[in-house]
C-alpha cells in the first residue's frame, strides 16, 4: 500500500529485548522513549482521532508485548470494533491479536498475561480481549483454531481477569478474528495484515456467522441478535466485513420491513442501553438471515 494509504502516529518506544521487570505505564513513558510509526489501514483514520482512549492503550499494548515477548514478537493488531470504526467508550472491548513465533515459551507469556491483566484496568472502560497466537495459524488459519494465550481484562475492579492457556480445544473464535484483523486491522506493530494473515475461505466464514447468530438468539440480548445479523447480512450479499453499528446502518435498507427494529437496536447500542432477550420479530429476521448464511455456505439450517 502507498504511503497515502496509511496512517502514522508517533507512540511510545522501547527495548524489544527487555523483560517486563516494571508496569508498562512505567515502560511506555519517560524520557528516554523513542517514535515508531503506527502504520493502520486508510480506512481507520477516522475512527481513530474519534478513539484516542482505544489508541493509546493499543500502544501501551504493544510495548508491553515488547518487553514481554522480545524477538519472538511478530506483531500486534487492533480488530473488532475498533478497527472497523464502530468503537464505543461505554460498550466496546478493545480487541487485540497478538502474533508470535516458536520462541514464546511459556514463561514469557505468564509474564505477557500478568501485565496486561495490570494494564487494562486503566484501559477503556470496557475493558481488553487479547488473544496471543502462532505465526503458522495466522499464515494458515484452520480448526481446531489453537491459541496461546487469551486475556480478558473489564476495567471494573469487581470482575476478575481471565487469564487462559489453550487446553487443546482451541477458540473458534479466532476465525473471525483472523478474518477482521486481514481485512481491516490496524497494526500497532508488525507487518501489513495481508502480508502475515491468511485467506480465509468464504464458506467458512458464513458457516461461522451462522453459529453465532444461533449462539446469539439462545443467549445473548435482542441488541447483539439484531444487529449481529445485520453485519452478518453484508457479508452475505457484499461480502463486507463491518461492524454492528454500520451493520445496523446498512441494514435499515437492506431490511426494510425491519427498520423500526433495527433503529431501536442502533439506539441501544450506541447508548450503552440494556436489551432483553430476542423478541419475536427479532427472532424472524435473525432466523432469516441464518437460513440464508447457511444455504449460501451449503450447510444444512438448525431449526431455531
């Protein structure tokens, strides 16, 4: 990508040989830090002078995965929300992938967890979701959908941290992950996300948003179902990826026998508005939406 294509912010710099011996508030601070260049895609230039909270933590991220994880860091990446410009204060993780090579052992990822879980309590007000994975399954990304590492950090001092290695059993998860963070991550360090991440197969990606939204209709609220299926519906018929807010957006049009449904899921999420459980015109149109994911990944619909 050319240089006007990419964004550069000056953050902090520090030692990638060194191990995390003080906080990283202490680490990415001080005299004697140096500039690196943030490089995110065009796309996020917006989102990103809207979110310097979700900014500056990337950065403090980043240089903590530094000092942590040293040469066995490949690169660190913002996706989820933020990355796709739908980002909220008062209802958005910050949701960061981590990529490393052979050499993370173990011990430097305790060491890696230990200091985020410190970290993120003075991150955004949502809190962190960090996942640590592999050189190979970001070049190749497959089941079982083996991870390294995952944190999960609420800023709310009540909530405890999630520190968690994989037991084998993978995070399907990482599937979309992978798949956000090629397509519109912002990289915090590391190379562009097209030159490490893998091509993820269509039909994969449509089997997967099948299941969350039927993961969504027993489980989460009206907001997530609707909204979710709204994103998923772009993806579908124009193979965007995006997030719920422009999801919701696009929807209004694409969903027009819906639009009052949606724009009431819009306003709750954008306010940080608590939503029940899907209604029944809620479960009609993620039903819908799920038949046709299914249908178009050629995979047989779940009676929902």
């Amino acid at each position: 990508m050319s240089s006007q294509g990419r964004l550069s912010v000056r953050i902090p710099n520090c030692d990638s040989n060194a191990r995390c011996m003080r906080p990283c508030e202490d680490v990415c601070t001080g005299e004697n830090a140096g500039v690196n260049v943030f490089d995110g895609p065009a796309q996020d230039l917006d989102a990103a002078y809207q979110a310097p909270e979700w900014l500056a933590s990337a950065h403090a991220v980043a240089t903590c995965a530094e000092a942590c994880l040293g040469l066995a860091l490949v690169g660190v990446y913002v996706h989820g929300s933020a990355a796709l410009g739908g980002w909220l204060a008062h209802v958005s993780d910050l949701d960061i992938l981590v990529v490393t090579h052979g050499a993370a052992t173990r011990g430097l990822l305790v060491s890696f967890g230990e200091e985020i879980s410190g970290l993120a309590r003075s991150g955004p007000a949502s809190g962190i979701e960090l996942s640590v994975i592999d050189r190979e399954l970001a070049r190749d990304p497959r089941a079982p959908w083996n991870y390294l590492l995952h944190v999960a950090v609420p800023c709310d001092p009540r909530s405890s941290p999630r520190v968690v290695f994989d037991d084998g059993a993978g995070d399907p998860d990482l599937l979309m992950h992978i798949a956000v963070t090629r397509a519109a991550g912002v990289v915090v360090r590391g190379p562009d996300p097209a030159d490490l991440f893998g091509d993820m197969a269509r039909q994969s990606v449509l089997g997967y948003l099948a299941s969350e939204l039927e993961w969504a209709l027993r489980e989460a609220s009206e907001t997530y179902a609707v909204l979710n299926a709204c994103r998923a519906l772009a993806y579908l018929e124009d193979g965007l990826i995006v997030s719920k807010v422009a999801g919701g957006a696009s929807g209004t049009a694409r969903l027009p026998q819906h639009q009052a449904l949606i724009a009431r899921a819009l306003e709750e999420q954008r306010r940080g508005l608590p939503s029940g459980d899907a209604g029944a015109e809620a479960r009609e149109l993620v039903t819908a939406v799920v038949g046709g994911l299914r249908t178009a990944a050629d995979e047989p619909t779940i009676n929902l």
